[in-house]
C-alpha cells in the first residue's frame, strides 16, 4: 500500500500536537532549505565587517581597562597588536559559520518532524455495491495488505489488559473455562492528535474489546456426519444469509477431518455483527446466548461483535496444549509429538465498543452523526473509527494474521506462548492491529485513497464536509522535507545578522583623546552600539522641570566629567 502523502513545498502551519509550543511552522523541501542556508551565510557574510568591528572594540576596550591598571605598554606584545584584525577576521568567520549551523539546527529541532497533509483530494472512498468480482478480490487484497501493516506496532498504546473478566454473554455458559476465562483491553480516552489530526479543538475517543473463547462443549456444535464421518460440523450460533447467499441455520459449516489435509496450516472463517446496522444488512445474526450483558451495555453502546472459528491442519506440537482454541491433547503414535485429535474449529468472539468524544462525557458511538455539524475535524476522526473493530483487523488476513501461524515450521509448530493462553495473545495482537488500523484509515482519507472519478469507489464523506479535510492530517516528513519554526527563525537567523550589522556601524562621534593615543584602539569613532549606554542615561536622567540634560553619550562612553549646557 502507498501510504506516501503530498507536501508543500512551502506549508506555514500550526503544530497542535506540540504541548509545549503553538508556533507556525514552515516545511520546506530540499532546495529551499538550502536557498534558506545560503541566504544565511550570505547575511553573515555582509554582517562580516561589523562584526570584526564589534569585536575589536570590545577587545580593545577590556585591553585599555587591563593596561590602565595593571600593564605597561612595554609589556603588551607588538604582534599581537598588529595581527589583531587578521585574528579578528577569522574569529568572525568562524563564529558566523558556527552560528549559521547551531540556529539551523536548533530551530528544525524545535519543529519536530511533523508534515502536514496538503492533498487537493481527501475523504474516505468505498467501494461500489455494484462493483464486479474482479473488483472486489483487488480490493480486498488491498484491506488485507492494510490489515498486516496494521498488525505493526500501532501508534496507540493498549492502556489497560484485564483478564480472567466475567463472561460477557447473558448465557455465561457458553464460555470457555469457569465463567471468568474472558480478557478486556482498552485505550482509554485518546485525543485525536495521537493518530495525526490537527485541529485546535481537542477530541478524544475510546477503543474497548473483550474476548472470550466459547466452550466447544456447549451445544452449538452438531455433528452433520451422525457419527459416520468425521468432521463434518455446523455451529448454531445464529442464521447467515443475505441477498447473495441462500440462508442457514448455521453460522459456520466444515467439512472433513482438518488433520487428514495435506497441509500443515490453520484455517479460519470470520463473521460479523454490526449493532448500528439493520438486520438486512448484517449477513450473520447471533443467538440469543450470545447477547450482551444488560450491565455492559448501559456503559456504551456496542459496536460489533465478530466471531472467528479456527481449525489447525495436521500440526505436531512439541509440547501438549489445553488452549480451548489451539488445543494439542494426545501424543501422536510412535512419536514424542502432539496433536489435535478433535476436529471440530474453536470459536473466539470479541466484542467491540468505539466512542468518539466532543468533550468530557459528551461522547457518542463512530455511527452516530449527530454530532458531524460540529466541525470537519469530528467528521474526520469519526470516519477514520468506523472499521477500528476485531473483524476488520483479520477478515482479510485470515489465518494468516495469527501469531499461531508464525510459529509453524515445516509440519512441526513451536512452542505457543507461555505468559498467558494463546488466544489472549491472538486477542491482544487483534485489538492491536484494529488500533493501527485506525492511523491508517486517517492517512486514506487524508490522502483521497482509492478516488477514482465513482468508477469503482464512492465517496462516503458527508456533503457538507467535501473536501473540508485535506489539511487536517499531519505525519512524519518524508526524506527530502525540513521543519523549521518560524518565529526562532526569523529571530535567530535573519534578524541577528541584521542587529550586528546595525551595531557595528561607525558613528561620527570620537573616543576621548586617551583611548584615541592608546595602541589598543585602531580607529577613533565610538560604533553606534558604544553610543547606546549614554542614550539610556542621558533619557532616565532627563527631568524637563529642571531643563538640565544628561550627559552626552559619548561622554557616558569615555567616562569624561559632564558639560553643563
């Protein structure tokens, strides 16, 4: 998947993500920020000459104060007087380029390394219901590629895992275990920032999942086979059916002995209940069993619920396993091996819970739309929620996404986990992949993915809020790309040179005749920054009712006795 954005080459922007600092930004690419550094050089470069006089005078003045107290004039050695420019010389150089190369860095530092998105095309894009087959399989390897990047490091931290949770379901005794085998994972309230979405108005939402395995000896395995062929099974855990398939009392049929196949794999069949949609929407329509608790469901409404059922295909186990999803149970004849010797496929569920927040108990599910016309930042982070759920973190990666699946070696799998149940570990990884796949949804929609003139894709961004959102998203620069904080820029790098060279600028105004007859002083008029301590003096001691001025400030300079007027 090209997960590449567009950039300006010259974007002036507001980071609110900083926590300690709003300032405009400016992204610059490669040639800019190299026009920036030469124009720097260039400044320092007329900044030069001033800077050497600076120098000299504040050399010469700590010089004359040191002479006139301590040292004779024999004692201060005659090269060093007249190589003193030369030296000077190359001092400024240096310093302007040091200055040049630690303001640049400091600067783009301070920026970050944030970009913003500037594509002339955003908002999310579904595909046509109408669409072809051939449209459909391209598609679905494109969510599939999205699912296993998602299955990354996502950029969302898991804030709390509780296991040994209480059965979800009003009949508990469909779970696994002792009625306490279910795992509960949550973000917690995440602001939007933390998935790239630039806005002033802070919003946040929560991601909640709970998983549970259900108990294989519960009653909704029927044997298809009456005995006489093995691993023939329906699961009657609800009807599927839709306009495209004919209905079944089943949500999941099998047929033949998973460890006679020749392959050394798992295999896995996922469906999906979404709460928000009608029952003709929905292909599978879970038992009654399987409702959700009323004391979870006054706490939110739920999103979806996703049943995946995983069967493994002729795997040995070096160590036996009595995980209710990837069970190993019996040593293989003449061999120090397990295997599985049931055949039927473990269901896992995982329940779903998705709240976007306005503000502070002001939250609603990714469904709801009542709350759009606040602003195209909701909208945004809203859409880019709608598929951070358990089935589309696996449905197009089936087995495949299992960390199971990784561990399988020729025909030999290694050691499942040892921490924790390997089916925690498989809800775990599947809360983390539907976390990034959060990130990823708000990049495509940032960037206008799969926008194809309604060819085969359709906008699903809401009217109002058209191309409201391409300047929304910020990401991490790509290589060829430079942030730079304006504000300490202009500061630093372009007001500095400017204020050395006005200071060092000669007046018409002369040293007093001790320091002119001194070695130290090369020239005789006082630079405008000399002039600068008798003009603060001489506008605090003004008093208009006495009509005495101050002395003169090139007289506060040489320290010569004031002139009355």
């Amino acid at each position: 998947m090209d997960i590449s954005l567009p950039v300006s080459t010259w974007t002036r922007w507001t980071d609110y993500a900083q926590a300690t600092s709003r300032s405009p930004i400016v992204t610059f690419d490669d040639k800019w920020y190299t026009a920036i550094i030469i124009s720097i050089g260039v400044l320092f470069g007329l900044a030069l000459p001033a800077i050497q006089r600076l120098l000299a005078h504040i050399i010469a003045a700590i010089g004359f104060e040191i002479s006139k107290r301590w040292l004779t004039p024999a004692a201060i050695p005659d090269h060093f007087l007249d190589k003193g420019p030369k030296y000077l010389s190359t001092f400024a150089v240096v310093v302007g380029i040091a200055y040049t190369i630690a303001t640049t860095f400091a600067t783009n530092l301070a920026a970050g390394e944030a970009a913003l998105s500037s594509s002339k095309i955003c908002g999310a894009f579904g595909l046509r219901d109408d669409a072809n087959t051939a449209a459909q399989d391209a598609d679905a390897l494109l969510q599939g590629e999205k699912e296993s990047k998602a299955g990354q490091q996502p950029y969302i931290k898991t804030a709390h895992v509780d296991q040994e949770q209480r059965c979800p379901f009003v009949n508990e005794t469909y779970c696994a275990g002792n009625g306490f085998s279910a795992v509960r994972f949550s973000t917690g309230s995440v602001d939007a920032k933390d998935i790239g979405i630039n806005a002033g108005h802070t919003l946040s939402f929560n991601r909640t999942s709970i998983c549970v395995p259900l108990d294989i000896n519960a009653g909704f395995a029927k044997d298809l086979g009456g005995g006489s062929e093995i691993g023939k099974w329906g699961y009657e855990l609800g009807s599927v059916g839709s306009e495209q398939y004919s209905p079944s009392e089943y949500t999941f049929q099998q047929y033949g002995d998973p460890f006679s196949f020749d392959v050394r794999s798992y295999t896995m069949s996922t469906y999906v209940h979404t709460y928000s949609k009608s029952r003709i929407q929905n292909y599978w329509q879970p038992i009654e069993a399987l409702n959700v608790r009323e004391d979870l469901k006054s706490k939110a409404d739920r999103y979806s619920i996703m049943i995946m059922f995983v069967k493994s295909c002729r795997i040995f186990y070096k160590k036996s396993s009595e995980d209710p999803i990837f069970p190993a149970r019996r040593l293989y004849p003449g061999s120090d091996l397990w295997f599985n010797d049931d055949s039927r496929a473990r269901p896992l569920v995982c329940i779903d819970w998705v709240e976007i927040c306005k503000r502070k108990g002001q939250c609603v599910p990714t469904y709801d739309e009542t709350l759009d016309g606040d602003s195209d930042a909701f909208v945004f982070t809203r859409m880019a929620l709608n598929k951070s759920s358990a089935y589309y973190a696996m449905v197009s990666r089936g087995a495949m996404g299992l960390d199971a699946q990784y561990r399988i070696k020729d025909d030999t799998s290694l050691p499942l986990t040892s921490q924790h149940p390997q089916w925690v570990e498989e809800s775990r990884n599947i809360f983390q992949s539907s976390l990034s796949r959060v990130q990823f949804d708000a990049m495509d929609i940032a960037r206008g993915a799969r926008y194809d003139g309604n060819k085969l894709y359709t906008p699903k961004t809401p009217p109002k809020f058209d191309g409201q959102m391409c300047n929304l998203f910020t990401f991490r620069l790509p290589k060829g790309y430079h942030n730079m904080a304006i504000i300490p820029l202009t500061l630093l790098q372009f007001l500095v040179p400017a204020v050395l060279t006005g200071f060092g600028l000669q007046t018409k105004v002369m040293f007093s005749e001790e320091r002119q007859q001194s070695p130290w002083f090369k020239d005789t008029n006082l630079l405008f920054v000399e002039r600068i301590p008798g003009m603060i003096v001489r506008l605090l001691q003004r008093t208009p009712s006495a009509g005495v001025l101050a002395q003169d400030e090139d007289d506060a300079w040489n320290e010569t006795p004031p002139t009355a007027d």
